[in-house]
C-alpha cells in the first residue's frame, strides 16, 4: 500500500522484463535495500498504438528507501577457485555481508528469482479512451473484459 507523501521512482523499459537489464537494475536496487512501492509494483502491458503493438514494463520503487554501502574489507587478491568457494558458500556470504562478492551472490540470487516470477507471465492489454484507461488481464475471460471496457464508458 503506497502511503501519503511516498515518493515513487519508475523504472520504465520496452523490452520483456525477463531479458530486460531493467529487471538486472531492480535487482541491484533491492539487494542494496530499495523497497519496492505500493501493492502493485510491476506493471508489463501491451498497447496498440498506430496500428503496432507497444510494449511497456514499468517497476515502481520507493524513492525514499535509503541505500547504505558499508565496505570494510581489505584489498584481497584470489583466484577464481577461492571467489567460488566464497560465492557458492552461503554461510560465508551471511558471515560477510558487506563483502563484495556477498553482494555479487545477493544480486544472482534475487535476479533469477525476479526471471523466475517473471518467465511466462502474459503482459496485460492497455486501453485508453480518452484519457482513461484500462488494463485487461489478457487471459481475462470475455465477460470480465466487457464489464472493464464498459468502465471505460
């Protein structure tokens, strides 16, 4: 629920969300302590504009959230077996939050989890009339988008 006064920051892309580096952008954000804003944060429609459908992907984020980096580490020199020992080991990654590499893993993890929401989910249709509209869910059934597209009036 977005409350009074929240300031809400869009991320607004094209591209199908499960591909889109967008999605890799919101990723980042959450993992650094962004929130996403209200019940709805994702919207993914498709639009008829000038004969061509349009597609829009657009992530709603609270623009208030505060991101605090706190690096305290020294510089470290590995080689890749030791940064995957790291990177796979999650114990270690709770035990070295602020490490970079625990980052690394925070945003893997939470971009595939967002892909995984996100494969196959339909974009919904936008219709505007006027300067209302409406988004339809395109596996609505026939009767649910009559009484939408009545709404529209």
């Amino acid at each position: 629920m977005m409350k009074t006064g929240q300031k809400i920051v869009f991320v607004r892309g094209e591209e199908p969300p499960h591909r889109s580096p967008d999605t890799a952008l919101v990723a980042a954000a959450l993992v650094s302590g962004v929130r996403l804003a209200g019940d709805k944060p994702f919207l993914d429609t498709i639009e008829e504009v000038g004969g061509e459908a349009k597609r829009s992907v657009t992530w709603s984020l609270d623009g208030g959230s505060e991101i605090t980096f706190r690096p305290a580490f020294p510089e470290e020199t590995m080689d890749f077996a030791e940064f995957r020992r790291r990177f796979e080991d999650d114990a270690w990654c709770r035990a070295n939050p602020d490490h970079p590499i625990s980052y690394l893993r925070a945003l893997a993890d939470t971009l595939l989890s967002l892909q995984d929401q996100l494969r196959g989910r339909k974009p919904a249709l936008l219709i505007r009339k006027g300067k209302r509209f409406a988004v339809i869910p395109q596996d609505a059934d026939p009767k649910r988008k009559a009484e939408i597209l009545a709404l529209l009036g």
